[in-house]
C-alpha cells in the first residue's frame, strides 16, 4: 500500500518535531521542511544546517533545509499585519513559510500539511482565528494538521477525507509544556531544544539594531549577517562594529574585508573594528571610531592602529586617548 506523503514543517523545537513524530506512527510518509531565515540563529548558515542535520537525522526525520533570504526580509520591512512587541512579525512569517510550503507540497506531492502549533501558546499566532487568517491568506485553508492541538480546532479536509481520524488528534492547549513532555518520552524523544522563542527578532536587544538598520536603510543579508557579531555603534549615521572577543574580530574581517574600512590595533591587544563606509571619512569620524576601539583595548592610551579600505594603501594612526565610557556609550546602537 502506498503511503499518504505529508510535509511536517519543523522549526527544529520540541513542539513541531513531536507533531512529526507522533504523526509518523499512523504509517503516514513525513517529510519535514526546515526553513532557516537571516533571524533564525547567531550561528552561520553551515554550522547551524550541520547542527539541525545532525539533530534530525538522530529523530530518523528526512528534512529539506531552505534558507530565506532577501524575500523574507521585504516582509520585515513592511508587514502587512504589523509586529509583535519588537520587530517579530509573528503573523506574516507564518503566511510566508505556509506559502513556500505549500510549493513544497506540490513539488512532492503531499495530501496535507502539519505544524507543532499549540491552540493559545503563543498570543499573536496561535489563536483560533489568526490560524484561520494565516490558513486563508497562504492558500491553505482546511489542509493543515496540527495533531497537538486538533482535538480542539475544526475538522480539516484529511479528517473528512478519511486519511485522519478524530481520535488520533491531541487536545494540548496554553503555554504549559507537561504534556508536550510526556508525549516526547513516550515517544522515546529525550534530547531537544528548549523553548526559547529561537527568532532573533522576539530579543529586545537585537530587536532594536533592527529597527536601527530599518531607520537607516540598510536591512540586507550583509548587515543582518552582521548585526549577530560585536558590539554596535552610530558616528554620524555610519555603523560602527567592534568586536568583542577573538573569534568575532575573525568573522569581521572575513565578513567586511573589502566592504568597508577595517580598523585593528598594532601596539596592543584589542578589537577589530569596521566602519560601513566605502572609503575614508572626515578625519573627527575617523577619530572618534578609534578612539571608541582604543576603550576596548588592554592599553588604552598611544593606540597604533592599521587602517585598510579598499583603493588606499594601509594607513597607520596613532590615537594619543581612548573615549571615556560614558562617551562610548551615548554612540552605542
């Protein structure tokens, strides 16, 4: 007999890899779909598709791995059903992924859909009627699953179909995760991820270099791929990025190499730097971003610094003082 084809879409969370799991068990064929966005992780793209490779190959799950990128930020820019409490646009990231899915779908030849989506988890996509918006709005009403939660939500078109019966869906409901829990034991699932609310864009912090690079006009895949590394500044509208320890001044280099203007220290220890500026600034910009680096170096007065920018041979400054705290700080993003 040959098997239904499903599409699992999976966040790499406990909640979606239960509800292929769990689904799996009534001889159904899972493929999972794993979207990575510019705001899925601080990792690098390689390691973080190695990292959910590993993770889901351990499950036994057969998963696609899609990355979004400049599509996925326009939607950022300007969601049509605005943003959560930072710049999480929570409503019209589902409808996108459910719109690349439901291509997946076609592509493979599924039946249906389903998601670890729990009924009044999360309070701006998990409601009963924003789950029907997002369904509508994506071209996908009445062909998605959500085994953890369907027991409580209306038939969908499997269900009447007879590829689904009633009583295998599940009736988990709120924030609360025991029940998700001891589905994954029973499952023999022990290892996953912690609910964190993964999206960058639900942090605060980050949330507001967001909204930063929105004001400015600079929200593309470079500057988002930057944002996830040091410390960030603005001198006079440019970026600013100090690195904070060794590893993050390696990834400047080799991310702004060529870029921008890279600044690194020669008489003493300390960050690398750049400036997002395509060649050399009015020399108080300049001052003034080697003097915010000189604050992080061990000595922080008579700073040598190299200075590359493309089309200029290297330059060497000497920075007599470094900016007091309180001056570093009123620049900071």
């Amino acid at each position: 007999m040959k098997l239904v084809k499903v599409v699992a879409l999976l966040s790499g969370g406990l909640d979606s890899v239960l509800a292929a799991l769990y689904m799996k068990r009534f001889n159904f064929e899972i493929f999972g779909l794993h979207f990575i966005t510019p705001f899925s992780s601080r990792l690098e793209t390689s390691k973080l598709r190695r990292e959910y490779g590993d993770f889901y190959n351990k499950l036994g799950l057969k998963v696609e791995m899609r990355e979004l990128g400049e599509e996925y930020l326009g939607m950022i820019r300007k969601p049509k059903f605005g943003y959560g409490r930072n710049v999480n646009p929570c409503i019209d990231c589902k409808i996108l992924l459910f719109k690349y899915a439901s291509e997946y779908m076609k592509e493979i030849g599924a039946s249906f859909m389903i998601t670890g989506e729990v009924l009044d988890q999360r309070p701006m996509s998990q409601r009963i009627h924003t789950m029907r918006l997002i369904e509508e709005e994506a071209g996908l009403s009445g062909i998605i699953v959500r085994p953890l939660s369907g027991a409580l939500l209306p038939q969908t078109k499997p269900e009447l179909d007879g590829l689904i019966k009633r009583e295998w869906l599940l009736s988990i409901r709120g924030r609360q995760r025991v029940s998700q829990i001891l589905l994954a034991r029973e499952l023999g699932l022990f290892e996953y991820k912690q609910p964190s609310g993964g999206c960058l864009l639900t942090d605060p912090e980050y949330a507001r270099k967001v909204r930063d690079l929105i004001n400015h006009n600079e929200l593309d895949l470079f500057n988002v791929e930057l944002l996830k590394i040091g410390r960030h500044f603005r001198i006079e509208k440019i970026k600013l990025v100090v690195g904070r320890n060794h590893e993050e001044n390696q990834r400047i280099w080799n991310l702004c190499y060529g870029k921008g203007l890279l600044m690194v220290p020669l008489n003493t220890q300390g960050p690398t730097g750049f400036l997002n500026i395509q060649s050399l600034p009015h020399e108080e910009v300049l001052e003034l971003a080697l003097g915010i680096l000189a604050r992080y170096c061990d000595e922080k007065d008579n700073v040598e610094f190299q200075i590359n920018i493309a089309g200029h041979e290297k330059i060497k400054k000497l920075i007599p003082f470094a900016k007091g705290k309180e001056e570093v700080e009123s620049f900071r993003v």
